[in-house]
C-alpha cells in the first residue's frame, strides 16, 4: 500500500500515513476501498477572510480517475488530481479563495479504479456550515538553536500543525498537535523535515504557518476527518 502525502493541506501538505485493513499482495485479490474528504480552508487576504474547498482521496489500490459532485449545483463535478497512484487531491489555489463560504451539503466521489475488475467506488462526505475561529501566531523567535512558536487556543479546534514553507514550499511539517497545545518548538535535528538536505538556513527568510484543525461533528479526531483549516502566517529569518 502507498502511502499518502497530504498536502494541504490538508490540507495543503504535510505528510500524513493512511493505512486500510487490508493489503496488497501479489494477485490483487481484495476490494477497491478509499477514504474520502472534503474541508474548507480559511485564510486571511489582506483584511478579508476569504475560503476554499479542498478534497482528498486516499486509497488502498491504484486509482484511474476521481470525480467529485458538488450539492446545489445541478450536478455539476470537477476532477481530482493525481498525486500518487493511490492518492487524488484538489489543492485550493488562490483564485479559488472567495468570501463565500463553500457550498455546503453531501460532496459525492466517484473512484474508478485500475483494476477493471472492481466496481465503480462512490463514497460521500458531508461539509457542515460551520466556521473556526480565526487563529494567529502569538509570538515566533529563535532561541537555543530552535524556533519557538506560540499562539492563543482557539475554541473547537481540535488539532495545530505547524510548517515551515520557502516559496510556497513546505519544508518542514510538524506533528499533528492537540487541541490543548498553544506552543511549538523544533530545529534543524527535528523530524519533519520534508527534504533532510534541504532543511532552513541562517540568515534566509522563510514563511511560518500555523493550522488550526476542526474535525467532523460526531467523528473521530484524525486528519481522514476534516471539516475546517484555519491558517495564519508570518514571516521569520531562520537563525534571527
């Protein structure tokens, strides 16, 4: 089985293991299964909150095509991208951030495998009208040779993840921290680093971003359940 690289993201990306019960042998002898999610991103533009969907798709075999049927919209779909050959992702770019919140309502996936034996997968995942909080970065300085990070907890969020980004490139990804953690820390020795030889340099200014995480209502709390991301982001010298 692949494993999944969540970008996000997830949402927009970061690294993220989904495993199934079940596993790949020599004569692919098993059912096409998937986990399937769409979220909402949340993010500042200047002095407006501005939101976009993103969508995920994990599975345990290889994947053909993804599509995803947006509610309200007299049928209307879009296509996933490939971004492993198990994994199929919608990335929110930043034409698609509007003020409006997404459409809420029934999301329905349609998976079609590479096996043509298997039966086309639809799955469905429900986006709730339900806002975060916004969340913001309290304080990022460099001491002892790490960056520490600190910010005010935000009421129903149940996770933080922290990255690190230099050109819109995540460098560094965090773990998935509880809901009752307001404060960070890592460096160069650190796990989560994306690249180990291309870990932050002294002097250089890179781009911190601080997730806040809402899972679904009445659904366990893991990254296969989002519901709502909210990010703040500052800009540091790595060393300064």
């Amino acid at each position: 089985m692949e494993k999944f690289k969540y970008n996000w993201i997830l949402l927009v990306i970061a690294i993220v293991l989904v495993s199934f019960s079940s596993c790949e042998n020599d004569d692919d002898n098993y059912e096409l299964e998937a986990i399937a999610d769409v979220y909402v991103v949340g993010k500042k533009v200047g002095d407006v909150v501005k939101y976009a969907p993103e969508y995920v798709v994990s599975s345990n075999k290889k994947i053909k095509s993804v599509s995803v049927k947006i509610p309200g919209t007299n049928g209307e779909s879009i296509v996933l991208d490939k971004n492993t050959s198990s994994v199929f992702i919608k990335k929110a770019t930043d034409s698609d951030f509007i003020e409006a919140m997404p459409v809420t309502g029934d999301y329905v996936f349609t998976i079609i495998s590479e096996d043509d034996s298997d039966e086309e997968l639809t799955l469905k995942d429900v986006l709730e009208d339900k806002d975060l909080e916004a969340v913001s970065i309290k304080t990022a300085e460099y001491l002892n040779d790490r960056e520490n990070i600190s910010w005010d907890l935000v009421s129903n969020a149940g996770a933080y993840q922290i990255r690190l980004l230099k050109d819109d490139d995540v460098i560094f990804c965090g773990p998935c921290l509880k809901g009752t953690i307001k404060e960070y820390t890592f460096g160069s020795a650190t796990n989560g680093w994306v690249d180990s030889s291309k870990k932050a340099e002294k002097g250089i200014e890179y781009q911190i971003e601080l997730h806040a995480i809402k899972f679904e209502t009445g659904k366990s709390e893991d990254l296969n359940n989002i519901q709502f991301v909210r990010v703040d982001n500052k800009s540091i010298k790595w060393g300064e």
